[in-house]
C-alpha cells in the first residue's frame, strides 16, 4: 500500500511539473494559466473543434455518396449538368452564416487580449540573435537571460527550455509586456498564458497576461531569427507577492552589480582601444 501511495504521489508530481511545458505526443493546449488562454482552449473545444468536425463530416458523406451513386457502372450515360442554382446559394449562404457564428466570440477573444488593463507590473522584453533581454522599467532591473547549456542543466531543468536568469512576477496581477527587438524579427510567446506577439526592430508591440497559478512556465521564440531561432527559450516563474518583493530586493543588487561590471568591461576596452 505504502509502495502504490508513493508511486501515485510520483505521477501527480510529475503531472504538476509537465504540466507547466511540451509534453511528448501531446495533441491539444498546455493546461492554461491565465483566463485569456482559458478563453482560447474554450472557443477552440466548443466552438470550432465541433463545426469543423461537423463540416469534415458532411463533405466525407457527400464524396462518398457521389462515390457510390454516380459510378461508372450504374450511369452508363454521363450527367451533362452545368449548374444548380438553388445549390450554388445555399453553398455560398450556409459557410457565410458559420462563419458570422464564429465571428461573434472570436472577436470577443481578441478584443480580450489587446485591451492591456492597467499594469500592476511592466516588463520589457527585447529579442536579440539569440537570446531575450528583459527590464523591469519601474524598478531599474536590467538583465540578459540565455538558455542553459545541455551540460550545466540541473534537476528538473528541461532542456532547451530552462534559462539562467528567469522572468519573476507575482500571481494574480496584470502584466503588462512591452516587446521589441534589437536586430531582426523574433516573437515573443508563451503558451500557457495564451501569449504570442511579434518583436520587430523599432517598434514596440505590446500584451499582457494574468496568471492565476503560481508555477514556472515556459515559451520559446516563434518567429524564424536565425540559426539558433530554437535556443532562445522564454522562462517565467509566476510567485506569491511575499516571494516577489523578496526577488526584487535581491535582483536590484545581483543585476545592479552585472550592470555597473558590464559597462566597466566597455568602457575599459574602448579606453584601450584609443591608446592603440
């Protein structure tokens, strides 16, 4: 008994941890963490997934139908029917009204999404060839974040998805995204929260998320950038608003001193540069 307890609570653990990226030969959504992808999953199961269905459905009938009536073998003469009026309007005013069907919600769904709230916590993230930089423009935090190489990964770390520095934000607050890139095209996303916008050099696109879980969450870079397009990956840990004002006060002095490291590093090399 003590055995089957301990390996049910394995499975759940890993459930838990899964849950959060990719899963292998996973067919629909990553379990959503926001209300704007809880509003994607719900128009895609119960309203396209049963129209589409449906439709697939009835042409699969008819092709099979004309299959069988209008064979060879029992119409020795050919149909000479160029058209069929009564036909031509319903094919046409049937698709239009599914399509007015859809429209109603969907719209609904994207108004959702790009109307931003007010921002409790603004994060700027700048796609460049390859990874993401990320700042925290009301608390001056600066960092760069990469993916951890296949020989520096931990445990529980997934690959090509894990990064040294991780976007932290509080649950239950409205995040706001600023997005733009550095050098060419990159798009910033994450699955969970239903989040996906392009990163375009000089310009700034905008979105926003409220995750209503705390977790570690992550996304990749969705927009073909280059040759490690696919080593770009996106990490963010979703934590209490004790566990936030915590990470705050400790990234304000980690990334302050990386900062201030950095520039000494330009500044001395341009320095030797000159006396070249």
């Amino acid at each position: 008994m003590r055995l089957i307890a301990y390996t049910i609570l394995s499975l759940l653990a890993y459930g838990q941890l899964a849950a959060e990226q990719p899963k292998d030969w996973q067919l629909g959504f990553q379990k959503s963490a926001s209300k704007s992808m809880s509003d994607i999953v719900l128009f895609h199961d119960y309203m396209l997934l049963p129209i589409i269905t449906a439709i697939t459905v009835f042409v699969l009938f008819l092709v099979i139908y004309a299959c069988i009536r209008f064979r060879a073998t029992k119409n020795k003469i050919a149909s000479q029917t160029s058209h069929n009026t009564t036909i031509e309007i319903v094919w046409t005013l049937v698709p239009c009204l599914i399509l007015i069907i859809m429209a109603v919600p969907s719209f609904k769904v994207l108004y959702s999404q790009d109307k931003v709230p007010p921002a409790d916590v603004t994060v700027k993230a700048i796609g460049y060839q390859w990874y993401w930089g990320y700042e925290y423009p009301d608390e001056n935090i600066i960092f760069d974040s990469y993916m951890i190489e296949d020989k520096d990964l931990k445990a529980n770390q997934p690959r090509l998805l894990s990064v040294d520095n991780e976007v932290v934000v509080p649950v239950n607050k409205n995040i706001k995204v600023l997005i733009t890139a550095n050098d060419v095209l990159h798009a910033w996303a994450l699955p969970s929260f239903g989040v996906k916008r392009d990163a375009v050099p000089g310009r700034i696109n905008e979105t926003w998320f409220k995750a209503d879980r705390t977790g570690t969450f992550y996304g990749q870079c969705s927009e073909l950038c280059g040759i490690k397009h696919a080593f770009m990956p996106i990490t963010v840990r979703v934590v209490t608003d004790e566990e936030y004002k915590k990470w705050l006060l400790e990234a304000k002095e980690k990334f302050a001193k990386e900062i201030i490291e950095k520039d000494y590093k330009v500044v001395k090399k341009f320095k030797e540069k000159d006396l070249r």
